[in-house]
C-alpha cells in the first residue's frame, strides 16, 4: 500500500457567501491563507512524506498548494484534471446546501445545464488516481476542491448514492487515501 493525501483548498470568498464555486476562480479569504499556512507547518511538523504537490488550476487550490509548498519544500505541479466539477446552472447559487443541489448530486449522467456531468468528472479523476496508483514509488497530495474530495474517496471506498452526495471535507482538512 502507498498513500495519496488529498487537501481542500482554503476558505474563499464564495465559501463565506455561501454560494457555490464549481469553476467560477473565487480567491481565498485572508482566513484561507492563514489556513493553508497551518496545514503546510502541520504535516512538516508530523514529518510526512510528500514527493509531489497536485494542484487544480483555480487561483483558491493554487494559492493553497504555493503555501502548503513554502511550509514543507514539496514541489508543486498543476494537475488540469483536479479543476472543480462545472456546475452549470448551480454556479453561483446559494445556499450551497440547498435540498434541489443536494439531489442534483446524486444525478450522475445529468450535465446541470450546461455544466459537467458525475461520470464525466469522476472519468478525468478516476484516470488520474488509476496513473497515480501505478506509481508506487512515489507519495502525492492533491489539492482541490469538496467537489473533487467527494471522487476521491468514492475510488477507494464504496458509497450509496446518498453517502456520495452528502460527503465533504472541511477547508484545508488533510485526508490520506491508501492505494492496495
């Protein structure tokens, strides 16, 4: 077994909003950078193994992953597949808990007007976990989105529909994934 860890970025302003982000770019709040300078001095302090941080291309996961990388000395590459799911006609709308969202989730071929589809999303990041998962002699982080955390986990644990759609991680939570 080898571990992949997964980060969601810090809180951003569409966070404290309430609103959801998907890949509208939403900056960090001053809090998230604090957040993600915490967690960068937490896992070098615990002496973690990191060869490599994955990073989505949207300024709140980049902006984690540059502080997260400044705290351990980890270097750090863009990953395109770990931009947060498109949500379509869900971009912007708050609450972000709201009961219609929380169905649409559990939708997995429905596109969201315009949007991404669940099988789409989880095709680029189950591709991208299988070539990782290859790679045995090397220990990942990624650093994404909820949206994003939610497939992660589904590749290595199953999940009701019900659970896929409820789960989330908070900002800047550290989750360590094993691969067999």
């Amino acid at each position: 077994m080898h571990p992949v860890y997964f980060v969601r970025h810090g809180e951003s302003e569409w966070n404290v909003a309430d609103r959801i982000c998907g890949q509208t770019d939403v900056a960090l709040t001053d809090l998230g950078h604090a957040q993600a300078i915490a967690t960068g001095q937490k896992i070098a302090k615990a002496g973690i193994v990191i060869d490599e941080i994955l990073y989505s291309p949207l300024s709140r996961a980049a902006e984690t992953a540059r502080h997260i990388s400044e705290m351990t000395g980890v270097p750090m590459r863009m990953e395109p597949r770990l931009v947060e799911q498109n949500f379509g006609k869900w971009e912007g709308t708050s609450p972000r808990n709201a009961a219609d969202f929380f169905e649409a989730k559990k939708q997995f071929v429905c596109r969201h007007e315009g949007g991404e589809s669940m099988l789409q999303l989880a095709q680029r990041i189950y591709n991208l976990l299988d070539e990782l998962g290859k790679e045995a002699d090397k220990t990942y982080m990624l650093v994404a989105h909820n949206g994003i955390a939610r497939v992660v986990c589904s590749y290595f644990h199953d999940m009701t529909n019900e659970e896929y759609a409820s789960y989330g991680v908070k900002n800047c939570s550290l989750t360590r994934f094993d691969f067999d």
